[in-house]
C-alpha cells in the first residue's frame, strides 16, 4: 500500500488566512484513495530531514511571525530544506512561505531580509497591499474544462523571479506576483509557490492531485496514475467563482 509524509513547516506561525486547508485537502485526497498519510508539524527547534518527507508544506504568516521563526530557519533548517529543494521533493508554499523560499526580502524601510535561497527570486515590500480575488493558467494542468486556477491574495510584497525559475501561472484576474509583469507563482524542481489563499488547494483539486501524483510517482516505480474522484461540487464552485470574476 503506498504512503505519503507530509510536512507542516512551522503550523503554529505560518498559518495565515487558513492555509491549513491545505493540508486537509491532502490528507483527504489521500485518504479516499486508500493510500495512508502521515503529517508531521515541524517547527522552531525541530529537526528537519531531507529524506523524511514526501511533500512539505509553508504557509503565509505576518512579518512578526516571520520574524520568530526567522533564525530557526536560517540556522537551523536552511541546509536541509535546500537538500530537499534539489533532490526533488515535492512543495508547497504560499504567500509568506514562497518569499521565504527566495534569496531576500526588502522591506519598504530598505532594510533586506536574508531568506533561505533555495530558489532564485526577491521579493520587495511596498505600503500598499495587493489584495482580491485572483484567477491563474497554469499551462498543462489536467481538468475538466480549462486550466483556471482560484484564489485570494493578499500581499504588500512585489516578487521577482531570476533566472532558472518559471512562472506557476499567467494572471487572468488579480494581481498575482508583483502586479506589473503578468504572472503569479513560480516553479522550481517540484517546488510550487503561490500567492492564493482560500485556501488553494480545496478549491482546486486536479492542482492537489498534480502535487500527490508527482510526490507519489517520485517515491514508487510502480505508481502509474491517481483513480479518479467525483469532483462535481468542487468543479461547479470553481466555475461560478469563474463566471463571477472573468466570463461575466
């Protein structure tokens, strides 16, 4: 029978705007597959292992937050996390969590934060906030009808992506990374950062199955494909959201 580890980096301080949801759509795709699942919190003080976990995820959380956890990260986890980053690990962050994942953070008072640098993109802080409903395309994301992804943002931060990172999405409506090129997430190995709250993941289910199937194709030989689920009410409430936003 398969198996998934997950890991909740920090959940008692990067838990913003309900980015539990996230984890608990995991748990439940999993689960009504039959295929077990584990979810272990890792926070200030733990140990991180790069060989531990399938999938890891970071959520969104405040400055002050950040700013708790921010030796920890750096002294502490940055050398394993990057480990896991280049050896194919499948993650997960979003808003605070995809910054941290960069090499800085510039606050609007100049003053730069270092983050983990697993990934080659910046963020820059700024007073006025970039917050609504956002839609995406991720180019090849297998559903039903379109490759539309829903969220919400809410971020003062503008994100830049350097070289060897490609955009998660194309902007439809919102914002998304920085509100001025066009695009929202970035990409990196089988690292997904986003900006969207909601939370993400329970609102679009064929983007948790992508995370589950690359996690489980990296881990097994012989896994092939995910039996399908019956996502009608997910599906039709993505639609509306949909209609509401762009096809009004």
């Amino acid at each position: 029978m398969y198996e998934i580890s997950i890991c909740h980096l920090y959940p008692d301080l990067l838990n913003l705007y309900g980015d539990y949801g996230n984890i608990q759509a995991l748990i439940r795709r999993l689960e009504w597959r039959g295929i077990n699942v584990q979810v272990h919190p890792v926070s200030i003080g733990d140990p991180f292992s790069p060989d531990s976990y399938d999938i890891v995820f970071i959520g969104g959380g405040q400055n002050y937050e950040q700013d708790i956890l921010h030796k920890d990260l750096l002294k502490q986890k940055k050398k394993p996390l990057t480990e896991a980053v280049e050896n194919g690990t499948v993650f997960l962050c979003i808003c605070g969590g995809y910054q941290l994942m960069g090499k800085y953070y510039k606050l609007s008072s100049g003053t730069e934060i270092e983050c983990l640098g697993a990934m080659n993109h910046w963020t820059i802080g700024y007073e006025k906030r970039l917050t609504g409903n956002l839609v995406f395309k991720i180019e090849g994301l297998k559903q039903q009808s379109d490759s539309l992804v829903v969220g919400f943002e809410n971020h003062s931060g503008k994100t830049y992506l350097g070289d060897g990172v490609t955009p998660l999405g194309k902007v439809v409506y919102g914002y998304g990374n920085n509100g001025e090129d066009g695009y929202e997430g970035a990409r990196y190995k089988n690292v997904f950062c986003s900006y969207s709250h909601g939370s993400l993941l329970p609102k679009n289910p064929a983007l948790t199955d992508e995370l589950i199937t690359l996690a489980l194709k990296r881990k097994y030989r012989d896994f092939v494909s995910l039996q399908p689920l019956n996502d009608k009410i997910e599906a039709m409430a993505r639609e509306n959201m949909i209609k509401r936003l762009i096809r009004s």
